[in-house]
C-alpha cells in the first residue's frame, strides 16, 4: 500500500477576491493547469498575473483633449 505523504507549504497571504472571468479564457486556465499537473488554479493564476504586472509597458495616448 502506497504512503500518504504530505508536504507543506509555506503559508502565503492571501486575500479573498471574486472577479468575472470570460468563460472561454477560465476553460483555457483550467486546461493548462490539468495537462501541465500544476499546483492549483490559483497558483496559476497568480503566477500569470506577477508575471503580467513586471512585463507590462504602458502606451501613452498621444492623442490631444
């Protein structure tokens, strides 16, 4: 019979948070976490957005008011 072993973490904060999330883009998330054996959904998603805020460039409008 195979051990159950569990691994712990460290301990994160987190902050409970509801968004709306497109269907089709949440159906993607949770095929990527499935096919890749990730942590969770969350994790993922958290990950996605770290990496979003350090690599975003913001456009200036150029156009005049």
């Amino acid at each position: 019979m195979a051990d159950f072993i569990v691994k712990s973490r460290k301990k994160k904060d987190y902050t409970q948070f509801t968004a709306r999330i497109e269907t089709d883009v949440l159906e993607n998330v949770r095929k990527i976490v499935n096919e890749n054996n990730l942590i969770s959904i969350n994790e993922f998603i958290n990950e996605s957005l770290k990496f979003a805020i350090k690599n975003m460039k913001i456009m200036e409008d150029d156009t005049d008011i």
